[in-house]
C-alpha cells in the first residue's frame, strides 16, 4: 500500500482577502462615507473568514457543516480564534494573537498610507 501525498493547502486566498478588507477599511475610515461601504466590506471580512475556516476543516479531514459555517460567518470575530485554539490547542492562541497583530498593523497601514496620499504629509507631521 502506498502512502498518498498529502495536497497543499488551497486556503490562503481567503486569508489574503481577508487582510484586503482590513486594508479597506482602514483606509475608509480616513472619509466620511455612505454606510453601505462599511456594510459591504464588513461582509468581506465575514466571508473571507468563514470561507478560510471551512477550507481549513476540509483541509483536516473533518468538514463543517453548512450552519457551522453559517455560524462562523456571523460572528466570526469570536468564531475563527475558537476553532484556531479549539483545533490547534496552544498553537492556535499563538496564530490568534498573530492574526489579531497582522490585522491591527493592516488597518493602520491603510488608514496612513491614505492620509498621505489624500493629504500629504502635514496631515501627520506639523510644520516646524
């Protein structure tokens, strides 16, 4: 019997989108804009981290269930750390604390970078 080769994991897309949407509305928040943008890209998120929770189950062997996912989708800001730790023990508190760092540092990366682009730099720096 042959050992099959496991397939490399296919659920950095999610993942990558869900960093995006950050960057998004980082940068949103520098404008007053319609609701609708913050509605559209807070759905984003949901679903970029729904769809990355249910990759990664596939991925283990034990797929969600569709109102698992459902679940995960809407409250996935306390969802996704759950089913890191709840599947990784430790590590996952680590991925946790990574991602909610990563996160944070993406949202200030596009709300600066939008300042300076829309305002130039005395928007951040005084003039001396």
């Amino acid at each position: 019997m042959t050992k099959q080769k496991s397939k490399p994991f296919s659920g950095w897309f999610p993942l990558v989108g869900l960093y995006v949407a950050q960057v998004a509305l980082g940068a949103m928040q520098c404008f007053s804009l319609n609701g609708a943008w913050y509605w559209i890209v807070s759905l984003l998120m949901a679903s970029t981290a729904a769809m990355w929770v249910a990759f990664d189950a596939r991925h283990r062997g034990a797929p969600l269930i569709n109102i698992v996912q459902l679940m995960v989708m809407g409250l996935w800001p306390i969802a996704v750390p759950i089913y890191l730790i709840a599947t990784r023990g430790v590590r996952g508190l680590g991925w946790t604390i990574l991602n909610f760092v990563g996160l944070v540092i993406a949202s200030c990366f596009g709300f600066y970078t939008t300042i300076l682009a829309v305002w130039g730099p005395a928007s951040l720096w005084p003039p001396a």
